[in-house]
C-alpha cells in the first residue's frame, strides 16, 4: 500500500509541474475561451495544489524507502 500511494504521490507531483510550466501551451491547444490568462492561472493554481499533494504523499510515505 505505501508502495502505491508513493507512485500515486509521484504522478500527482509530475502532472502538477507539468502543469505549472506549460499552462499556456495547453490552455492554447485544448481551450477556446475569450479570457485565456484567467485560465491559465486556473491551471498554474491547480497544478501548485497538485503538485504540494503529490510532495505530501511523497514525504509520508517516505519511510518504505529507506
């Protein structure tokens, strides 16, 4: 279980960066809307959260690996 929640925490940590560094990129290739720069601070927002949740699941499940 730790073993999968420390793949989880990872994941969710590389698709927060992912999405913290190519907002713009992908607000132009998936979305249509009028205001594109509230919705790429929409995606950098989420992608910090995502990012800090993945970090959190990381350091508590650190301990399986050393």
């Amino acid at each position: 279980m730790q073993i999968f929640m420390l793949f989880i925490g990872t994941i969710t940590l590389v698709i927060g960066v992912k999405l913290i560094y190519d907002a713009r990129l992908l607000v132009e290739q998936y979305f249509s809307v009028s205001n594109k720069n509230s919705a790429v601070v929409f995606l950098k927002v989420l992608g910090t959260f995502c990012a800090i949740l993945g970090a959190f699941l990381i350091s508590k499940n650190w301990n399986i690996i050393l």
